[in-house]
C-alpha cells in the first residue's frame, strides 16, 4: 500500500471503509517514521557505505592520537579491503578537504617490521591491492629521521588510478579515516 493510492481511495469515494482509513494512516505514520530514522546518518559526521561507517575527523593529530579518537568512538582507522572501498574514499576525501594540505591517515603501518606493512588489525597488506602514490613508500629520513611508518591519503585534485598512499612519519598532524561497522537498526543500518 501506497500513500498515494491510500489518497486516490479517499478522493474517489467519499466514505471510505474505516479499515482501508486506518491501515492508511498505520502505513504512512511509518513511511515517516522510515524517512526520519533515514535522516539520521546524514544528519551525523559518518557516512555509511557497505554497511560500514566512515567517520571524517576535523581533528590534526599524529597518527596515534587520531587513531586514539577513533577507538574511543567504537571503531578504528580505516582499513581498505577492496578497490571500490578506495573509490569510495578518495572521491568522498575531496569532498571533505577544507584545505589544500589537508591528508588523512588510514590505518596502514610499518612501525613493527619496516617495508612489512600490516593493518590495524593485524592483517598484512595485500600487495595486489595497494593504491601507493608513484614512488612511495620511500620511507624518507629527511624529516624524521625514524623514517616513515604510517600511511596517509588524499588529493584534492584526485589522484590518477586512486594512487593517493603516501608512507609519512607517524609524528606529522593530519586527519583522519576512521570506520566501524553501521549497527542494525529497526529499519536500517545506522551510523551512530
Ligand atoms: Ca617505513
Ligand atoms: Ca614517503
């Protein structure tokens, strides 16, 4: 049932039968209850893609700290798995770069083996699915002479092929990815 054939019912017959009126007024009172419980991942910071949601931190932190602020929100720094995943971020990055400079961890290091790269949770970087920037990771000492351990993303002007992976040192501020799985609502996945 339809709101708008609960309409062309009312129009058309002048007393409609109490029943068809009540079921109309149970099945729009819910459309509304749907739409607004819809409205609520837009209204939020997240966004929610493949039921998973994605928080944009506005936060400059070094990659601990920012990776700090997305396990205190329930989740942790983004781990890309597939190369729609990717495409998803980086045009959704362009989006949210208030500034040129603006780049954003995700969760790749490092830091407990150099030149192995792992995840945060542990799982090694799948080589056949890396989106490194030209030349990277280089693993450069001119700034930090520890080297280059953690991994940001984003270009404002886009990157050719998504190749937007720089390895960086763990100290530098930037924003961050974080992501969490979207929780079963009522109605549908929230980001909460
Ligand atoms: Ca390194
Ligand atoms: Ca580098």
């Amino acid at each position: 049932c339809e709101v708008k054939s609960c309409n062309t019912v009312q129009q058309t017959s002048p007393q409609p039968p109490v029943k068809t009126v009540c079921l109309c007024l149970i099945v729009s009172a819910a459309l509304r209850f749907k739409l607004v419980h819809l409205k609520v991942p837009a209204a939020s910071k997240s966004h929610k893609y493949k039921q998973q949601c994605y928080y944009f931190s506005t936060n400059y932190f070094t990659w601990s700290k920012s990776r700090d602020e997305c396990r205190q929100k329930g989740g942790d720094l983004v781990q890309i798995d597939s190369r729609e995943e990717q495409t998803f971020l980086e045009l959704k990055l362009r989006e949210k770069m208030n500034n040129i400079w603006d780049k954003f961890w995700i969760g790749l290091t490092d830091s407990g083996k150099e030149g192995t790269w792992s995840w945060v949770d542990g799982s090694p970087l799948n080589e056949s699915l890396t989106f490194w920037f030209p030349d990277e990771p280089d693993n450069w000492t001119g700034k930090d002479p520890d080297g280059e351990d953690c991994v940001r993303m984003g270009e404002r002007a886009g990157a050719p092929d998504l190749k937007c992976w720089f390895d960086e040192s763990c100290k530098e501020s930037h924003r961050s990815i974080c992501e969490k799985p979207a929780e079963t609502g009522h109605f549908t996945l929230k980001c909460v």
